[in-house]
C-alpha cells in the first residue's frame, strides 16, 4: 500500500511534482521514507552505540523504518479522507455523467436534421435526464464516500468488480425501461412490451445481480473462516475492477468485465436502433455471459489461502557452528500466506506478529536498497526473545490481516 505509493511518489517527486499527492506534507514524507530506507540499508545512519550488537541495531532499523512509515500512511490518509479530494471526485462523476446527456442530445440534435425531432428522442432524452437527475441528488447526499461511486465500494475499500458491472446493467435497464413509459405517456405507437423479447435482458440482469450477491457472501464466508486475508486499501481505484488486492491483473476479473461490457454494448446499440421496445439479446450471448460469471465465482473461490507454519529452524550467518536454538538466537519461520495481498507496505508490515509461548515478538523490518528482505510472505526472521523459557515452545505468526496460522513446536535449550 504504502510502499508501492511511495515509490510512485518519490519518482515523481524528483521531478518537481506528484500528481498523486496533494501538497508539500505527503511528498516531504514519502521523499524522507525513500532516503532514510534506502540510507539504512547501506549500513549508514545506525548509532555508533549499537553498531556493535547486530540484533540491537536490527532493531533500532526496524523501528526507525516503522515510524518513517506511518508518517506516510496517516499523511495519505489524512490527504486521501480530506474534503477537497472527495469534491473532485463527486463533481468529475457528475461531469461524466451529464456530459454522457449532453453527449445524447447532440446525437439526437444531429441525426434530427432533415428528419426532424421526434417524440422517440424527446422520450430518449428523458430516459437520459432523469437518472442523472436521480444520481446527482445521490452524489449529494454520498458527498462524504465519493458521491455517485460510493455504491461501487468494497469493505476493503476497493472498486468491486462485481458491483460496477451490475450497475451498468441496471443503468442500461432503467433507461430502457423509461424510454418506453415516456413513450407510451405521448401514445407513441408500436410500443413493444412483450416479455419474449426482454426475457434475454432480464435474465442478464438477474444474473450480474446474483453474482453480486454471491460474491460477498464468498468473501465474508472465507474472510470469516480465515481462509481469506483481506487488507483494506489506502484508496479505491480504478485498476481494483481488473486487477487483485496486490494490483496485478487478474484474469477472471477482466475477461469478466470484458464479456459483460461487449455483451452490454450490445444491448445499447439494438435498444438504439429499436427505441420502441426492449433490446433482445441472444440466449447464445446470456449462456456466454452465463458462462463468464461462473469463471469469475470461481476465481472468488479459489484465491487467497490461510496462512500457513511448515517449519521453524534456527537462522545461521555465515561462520556460525550448528547448534540448537537457544534464548537469543534469531530463528527462521518458514510456511506461506504470512504478507496477504495488499500488505506488502511497510506500515502493514510492522504489524505482523510472531507468537511465540506467551511472547508476542514484533518482526523487524530488514531494508535492502528497493525494498525489503526480511519478511517475505514465505520466510520471516524473529530474535527469539530472552522472556521465552527453555523447553518446547509453540510458534505461530499472525499476519496483518489478523489471521494466526498453525502452531509449530520447538526445543529451546538452556
């Protein structure tokens, strides 16, 4: 979250300027969590005091690299949460919105030349304006959440795939729907309302709203049954509707919101080309989409994982004789899941935790030039306290999720 940010922002503010970041408090934060990182992981910056204890001047990094990073995570969120961002975003909603009106009523305007203007495209505009009247009270009463894409909003605080999708289907719908009552109020003739041609459009419409349905109620299932690690997000963004928590492409969500886009635009152009009665669609197109949504509720089964200890062994440096684990050593936990996606920042990472007995034992971040090296999400390395006892200790990790994964027996001897 906050390092992949970071990133961006300290390139951009070599040159003079963030686009990401809104005034000179974030770019100062960011440019100083870069320096100090990349300055502590060359070995310089450290207190001559405790260069000579490598445990207690790992320490000393770690704590360092966790307090430059909360700077920057309450600066952006501060930034993020703030009312001038949030008025930007309400009011380019709204722009797109009527400027998809005004779009219409200049393609009304000139396919009327020659023609003349007709009680259909007066009935077309209307379908227009009165949803963008209704989203534009919406956006006002949502001014605080983003306005009009407050709905399209995860409890992550990411776009949902699955939302967005069905809100463009229930746009299509709602204006179809009162394209046909505006003409059926002038007694327009030939007004076509027979369920055999919207049967197609209505069963898509039940479908992208029942994969909704079903989406969150996968996610909260597996979130609840801590077989799904879920982060919240600095932001939403537009790439959250093609990509993961992680922001790599994810292939189910795109070809996803590609087949119900091209199946949609479908819809569009013959609801334009027969304004008087619904858009039918063809039964092999809503068994493609059909097709499509079941990829995508799969997808939604099948990633993510609980967190998971296969082994916990003693860390040795080069040089150092094989023992076994004693009070003081650094040992190594190795397994998988233990940074979820979206976690890979370093504030997220300093929450992460390793239980050990009734020692809960913080993991300290280890700086190379670029990012980090210690933890990973398959290995981390953890001080073994001086508080645990000698004997069989139990270890587990919980992650910053607040998932704990299995526990792991281990000898510690005097």
């Amino acid at each position: 979250m906050a390092v992949q940010e970071a990133r961006q922002c300290g390139a951009d503010t070599d040159g003079g300027g963030c686009p990401h970041c809104e005034g000179s408090g974030h770019r100062r934060a960011v440019a100083a969590f870069l320096a100090r990182r990349d300055e502590l992981a060359t070995g310089h910056g450290v207190p001559a005091a405790l260069a000579h204890s490598p445990v207690a001047s790992r320490q000393w990094v770690s704590d360092e690299l966790a307090q430059s990073a909360r700077t920057v995570t309450v600066t952006a969120r501060g930034r993020e949460a703030g009312a001038a961002r949030l008025g930007r975003v309400r009011r380019a909603t709204l722009g797109v919105v009527w400027g998809a009106v005004l779009a219409l009523l200049l393609g009304q305007a000139l396919t009327a030349v020659g023609t003349g203007w007709t009680g259909t495209r007066t009935a077309a505009l209307g379908a227009a304006v009165l949803p963008a009247l209704a989203l534009t009270a919406a956006a006002g009463l949502h001014r605080d959440r983003g306005g009009v894409l407050a709905p399209l909003v995860g409890e992550d605080r990411r776009f949902s795939t699955s939302r967005t999708v069905a809100a463009g289907w229930l746009l299509l719908c709602l204006f179809a729907v009162l394209q046909l009552s505006l003409l059926l109020a002038v007694g327009a003739p030939g007004v076509d309302l027979g369920l055999r041609r919207g049967a197609g459009l209505l069963t898509v419409f039940a479908l992208v709203s029942g994969v909704t349905v079903t989406a969150r109620l996968i996610v909260s299932l597996r979130v609840a049954a801590r077989r799904l690690q879920k982060v919240r997000a600095d932001r939403p963004r537009p790439a959250d509707l093609l990509c993961d928590d992680d922001g790599h492409a994810c292939l189910t969500d795109v070809q996803y919101v590609l087949v119900s886009g091209a199946v949609l635009l479908l819809a569009a152009v013959r609801l334009g080309r027969t304004p008087d009665r619904l858009p039918e669609l063809p039964w092999a197109l809503v068994l493609l989409l059909a097709v499509s949504a079941a990829v995508y509720l799969a997808g939604k089964c099948a990633e993510g994982g609980r967190p998971k200890v296969f082994s916990v062994v003693r860390a040795r440096e080069a040089g150092d004789l094989d023992a076994p684990i004693r009070t003081g050593d650094d040992i190594e936990i190795r397994g998988s899941g233990f940074v979820p996606p979206g976690a890979a920042g370093p504030e997220p990472l300093t929450r992460l935790v390793v239980r050990i007995g009734p020692v809960h034992a913080h993991v300290p971040l280890v700086p190379v030039p670029g990012g980090f090296a210690n933890p990973t999400d398959t290995a981390l390395t953890v001080p073994l306290p001086v508080d645990v006892e000698p004997g069989r200790v139990e270890v587990s990790v919980v992650t910053a999720a607040g998932v704990e994964t299995n526990r792991v027996t281990i000898d510690v001897v005097d």
